[in-house]
C-alpha cells in the first residue's frame, strides 16, 4: 500500500523537504495535484473578478462572501483561501470520483450476478413499476435492491484506510496504550471483511444483509465510510448508489460485451481508493 497516493501524499507532508529529493512515481502525483490546485485557484480569481454579494452563483461565491465578513475575537478564521482550494479539491476527487467508481463496480458485480440483477428488476416493476422515477421513499419498499446496494458498498471497500484521526484522550484498547495526540488509520478491512459477521466474505452476496425470513439484517459491522463523529461525509453515496442503480435497471436490460467472468473484480489500485479495471457494457433499453 506505500506505492498508493494516498500514502504517498502523507509521506511528502511528514518528511517534504526529504522525500521530494527522490525519484519515483510520487513525482507524477505531485505534479497532477499541482496541476489541480492551479486550475482550482484560477476559478476562484475569476470568481473574485465577478464576485456579487447579494447574488452568489455558487459555493465559491459564498465561501469568498464569509471571507469579506469579520468575525470578532477570532484569531484563527476558517474561511480563507487556502481552506477553499482545499474543499474544493475534496469536492472534485472525494465527490465525484468516489461515486463514479462505485457505480462502475456495482454495475460489473451486477453483470456477474445476473440472478442478483433478476431480482433486483422484478422486485422494482412489482413496487415502483416504469412509468415513474425511483425516489428516496421507495428505499424502504424494495428491501432486496437496498440489501444489495449495502453488499455493493461492503465488498468493493472503497477506500480501505480512511482518513487519519487524532486522538482525543489517552486510551487502552487490547493492552496498548493510545496516547492524545496520536494519529491514528483504521483498516476497514477487517470489519467489511469479518469472517464471522459475513461468511466468505470474499464473495459477493446479498445474503450478509438477509435473515432468513428474507427481511433486512443490520450489521454494526457494516461501515463503509468509517464511523464515529467524524464519519465519512460521502455516507450519503448510499442513496445516491441507490437511486442510479434502480433508475439504470428500470429502464435497462446490462447487455456485457465479453463474459464477465472475463473480467477481473480485483482492484488495480487500492490505495486511498479502490480503482477496478476498465470494462464495456451495452445498456439495453427494457
């Protein structure tokens, strides 16, 4: 995992001045990242250029409004521009990227399923039927189509080692003392994958969502997007998952171009994210 960028971008900001004398493929990061938050930072010159306070455009706009306003007795504000470019870099990778990748990954887990695909589309003509959008309000209607957007997101473990955290307290946990002040990386790996909460779990199942009964089984083990206070904002990607992956099956048959068996469901990459292999499909109108 030392090769991912991830790891490779906290290596540079602990040891910056050491790690930058050396060549290798962190180079190519760094310059991408370069490369990002110069054209994030001449969108918001332009932005200051045209800037109109009582008619904002959109979230530069009012980030650059907060920027003008002065707070008192505070030394340290929050809105500047170096805090900008960085929540709008999150936004581009962490908003976008993220939500592309698990679509692709569910639709490739889908084509290789296609008894799990089956049911997911019967289940979404009896309830919602094809002459109206899928909506939130039907998540609790179709339990089977949000079982297997939660096995979908437990199985590809999108990002396996969230975002450090400090901690706040010292702490024992099993023998070993975690000082305050500590940063610490959660593998997400070892509940997503828990042999004992999700039989086999290296294979995909919509069963380790399912009592027998066939109703919802919550799983405490079930936490994607980390846990705790400072959870992953992206949590809400189940609904957005939810609502592409009915609409898509709705209205179409997935047509693979080659046996899915063909393609590989390992990651290419799995640093900060989990990266799949490039595959084809044909969306057949239903």
């Amino acid at each position: 995992i030392l090769h991912s960028p991830w790891i490779q971008d906290n290596l540079v900001s602990i040891f910056h001045q050491i790690i930058l004398l050396f060549p290798g493929s962190h180079n190519k990061f760094l310059n991408n990242t370069a490369d990002v938050k110069s054209y994030i930072l001449e969108k918001v010159k332009e932005h200051q250029e045209s800037l109109d306070v009582n008619n904002p455009w959109d979230f530069i706009d009012c980030f650059l409004i907060k920027m003008k306003q002065k707070y008192k007795n505070d030394k340290r504000p929050e809105f500047t521009i170096k805090n900008l470019l960085s929540t709008i870099a999150d936004l581009l990778v962490a908003g976008t990227e993220t939500t592309s990748t698990t679509l692709r990954y569910g639709l490739l887990l889908l084509l290789q399923h296609p008894e799990v695909t089956a049911k997911v589309q019967e289940e979404i003509d009896c309830v919602v039927g094809r002459h109206q959008s899928p909506c939130m309000q039907d998540r609790g209607s179709i339990p089977y189509t949000d079982v297997v957007v939660h096995e979908i997101l437990r199985y590809i473990e999108l990002v396996p080692i969230p975002l450090a955290h400090d901690v706040t307290r010292d702490i024992k946990f099993r023998n070993y003392l975690i000082l305050r002040g500590m940063t610490i990386f959660i593998s997400l790996s070892s509940v997503l994958y828990d042999n004992k909460e999700f039989p086999n779990p290296e294979m995909f199942g919509p069963g380790h969502f399912l009592y027998e009964s066939g109703k919802f089984k919550k799983s405490d083990y079930f936490m994607p997007f980390s846990a705790g206070k400072r959870i992953c904002l992206g949590e809400g990607l189940r609904m957005e998952l939810f609502l592409f992956l009915t609409t898509i099956l709705q209205k179409f048959t997935l047509k693979p171009l080659i046996d899915p068996k063909h393609v590989d469901i390992p990651p290419v990459d799995n640093g900060f994210a989990s990266v799949l292999p490039s595959y084809q499909l044909c969306f057949i109108s239903a």
